[in-house]
C-alpha cells in the first residue's frame, strides 16, 4: 500500500510511520519545511506541503492508497486544526484516496455518564480543554463530510509514548476504561490500530476509539 503521512514527524506520526514501515508499505511523509532536520527513516520519501492548501493535498496524495493524519497545532493554534481539516476533505474529494485521522479522545462518551462526553466531565484538565474542543469540531467536519472515505480514530484518554504490546481493545463512540476506570493507550499500540484500520477497513465513514 502506498500511504502519505501528515504529522509524520510528531509523536504519533513517527510510530505510525515505523509501524507502516515495518508491515511493507509504501510511505511518504509530508513537511512544510524540508530544510528542517526531521528524524525520519532514509526508506520514506519526503513531500513538501501544507494540509491546511487543498492543492497541496490533491497533489501529494495523487498515485497513493491512503492518507493518515496525525497532525497537532501548538498551544493557542488550536483553530489551525479545523482549517486542516477542512484542506484534507477538500483535497481527497473526488481522488478516490482514503483518508484516516487520528483525533482526540474529548468527544467520546463517558461510561455510566449517561452520555457525558469527556470534555465536558467534572475535573477535566483546562489546560488541554482547547485542543479537545478543536478535535470536537474536527469529527463533526468529517461526520458532515459526504464526498471522502473517511475514517476518524479517538485514542483513550491518556496516549504517551511506551511499549508496542499488540494488546488492547476496540470501541467505537464511548471512552474504553480498565477494571480500575483507568483510560490509556501507548502511542505504539494505537499505531497498531491504526494500521490494523488501513489494511483491514472496519469503520468506514465512522469514528472508533483504541484503549487498554
């Protein structure tokens, strides 16, 4: 499969970009500055654009299977989310490429809350409060959207980098949590998911979620 990658230098990007690397495929990373050292394996090729530039988009992804997204703003740029959003579904309409996003976990429902979602859940950190309202406003541009194979996954609460176990589980629309009400995921095993997603679709135009 050959697959573009958005975010490719970040923290999920990277995994998600070792994790297609190890399986076979094909993958070219996206960066607005290619003069910037970016880490990446000298096995991926490098394109130069921005997700927020429809064109960009369309030009890149020509020729590829897939397009992952795993793009994150900086703090206070939280609106730059939705405007890339808006370039990616505007740029795969009508190319016939799938595309998968890696969201946030705000927007998935509390379990026993009787439909709270987490955003809005007593105690929930203000300090990430603007990027889960973004990646709230995010989903709801896919869900509207009608024109690209879209897929949206929505790790657990908390994702950091860790251990590659192959072991978790799938939801779709409610916080998965463990017999302790503990929700996490390490960035490894949500690339697995992710991957899982891409060779095997299972939710087509929806939104799951990944947790232990």
């Amino acid at each position: 499969m050959r697959i573009t990658v958005f975010g490719a230098t970040g923290n999920v990007g990277s995994r998600v970009v070792a994790e297609a690397l190890a399986r076979g495929h094909e993958v070219t990373a996206v960066v607005r500055d290619p003069a910037k050292p970016h880490g990446l394996p000298s096995t991926v090729a490098l394109a130069v654009g921005d997700a927020r530039d429809p064109g960009d988009v369309t030009r890149i992804a020509a020729g590829h299977d897939l397009v992952i997204t795993a793009t994150r703003p900086a703090p206070g740029s939280e609106h730059e989310l939705t405007a890339a959003t808006r370039g990616l579904l505007d740029g795969l309409a009508g190319t016939g490429v799938r595309l998968i996003a890696v969201g946030g976990a705000g927007s998935l429902t509390v379990p026993g809350s009787e439909g709270t979602v987490l955003v809005e859940s007593p105690g929930f950190p203000d300090e990430i409060r603007p990027i889960a309202l973004a990646c709230g406003e995010q989903l709801d541009l896919y869900r509207a959207d009608g024109k690209v194979d879209w897929t949206y996954l929505s790790p657990a609460a908390l994702l950091e980098p860790g251990v590659r176990t192959g072991r978790f589980r799938l939801g779709l629309d409610e916080l998965l949590v463990d017999a302790e009400g503990n929700s996490a995921i390490s960035m490894e095993d949500l690339a697995i998911a992710l991957l899982d997603e891409a060779e095997s679709p299972a939710h087509r135009r929806a939104r799951f979620t990944v947790g232990y």
